[in-house]
C-alpha cells in the first residue's frame, strides 16, 4: 500500500506538468493556426480587392455605355431605320453584357440582380419605344420616342443602377 501511495505522489504531479504542458502547446498551435488564417486573408484580401474594384469599374462602364442617350449618340447615324437602329441598339447591349458576365463572380448578388434589371429595363425601353412605329420611320424618330418616354416616365433604369453600385462600393470599401 505504500508503494502505491508513493507511486501517486509521483504520477499525480507528473500528470500535472503533462496535461498543462499539453494545454501550453495546444494554446501556441492555436495561436499559430489562427495567425496563418489572418495572414492568409491578408494575402487574399490585397490580391482580390483590386480585381473586385476593377469588376465594379467595368459594370459602371457597362451602364454608362448602355444609358440610352449614350447609346443613341454612338449608335445613331442616321442612316438607319428605326427598325435597325432597334436592332443594332439590343444587339450592342447585349454584346456589351456578354463581355462583362464573368464580373458578377467579384459582385454581390444584389448588385448583379440591379445589373440586370437595368439593362432589361433599357431594352424594354428601347422595345416599347419601337412599337408602333410605321415600317419606313427613320432611327431619328425611334430616338425621339426613347427620349420623349425617358422624360414621360422620369425613368433613368442606369442611374439607379449607377447609385446602388456607387453606395455598395463606399460601403465596401
């Protein structure tokens, strides 16, 4: 019985000292793993945010460059039909949307969904302002009806989505 009363006196504290050094140890390994994770967030972080800032540069110029009143002074010879400039303004816009799909990877939902609505709001506007029109109009009256429907409405589909890309990108960043 004595040698197993000295026995303990010996494995107690030895078991001590083992289990605070394991609890040092795993502490510095924590320590450690969580240090690796910020820095590779870091890391992250300075490579992504230039890429990010750059998508949301590009989908700003999207929307400038499919704002009607830039549309129609790019577009708009006047050697169209109405019909044709229709035609060259959806296929331009939806060009322009094809080269810059990739950009919603580094955007948010919301703002790729207001992305979207803005350009189906400029070809709906676009279509609306088309109908009706007699088969041998010039591209100067579709101009004039997509203007004219622009002051009707007060509807500026691009600018709204201009603002909501703006203030996430200030909130963001």
């Amino acid at each position: 019985m004595n040698v197993l009363v000295e026995l303990l006196k010996l494995l107690v504290p030895a078991a001590l000292v083992l289990y605070a050094m394991y609890l040092v140890v795993k502490s510095f390994l924590d320590k450690e793993l969580q240090r690796q994770v910020v820095a590779s967030r870091d890391k992250n972080t300075e490579i992504v945010l230039p890429i990010r800032l750059q998508a949301y540069e590009r989908m700003v110029l999207f929307l400038e460059r499919i704002s009607p009143a830039n549309l129609l002074r790019r577009l708009n010879t006047g050697d169209f039909s109405a019909k044709e400039l229709q035609h060259i303004m959806v296929h331009e816009i939806r060009e322009e949307f094809g080269h810059n799909l990739s950009q919603q990877v580094y955007m948010s939902d919301n703002s790729w969904s207001v992305i979207r609505q803005a350009m189906e709001e400029v070809i709906a506007m676009i279509n609306q302002s088309a109908e009706g029109l007699p088969a041998d109009a010039r591209s100067i009256e579709l101009s004039r009806r997509i203007f004219q429907k622009i002051v009707d409405e007060n509807t500026d589909p691009t600018g709204r989505a201009l603002t909501y890309i703006k203030d996430e990108i200030r909130q963001t960043f």
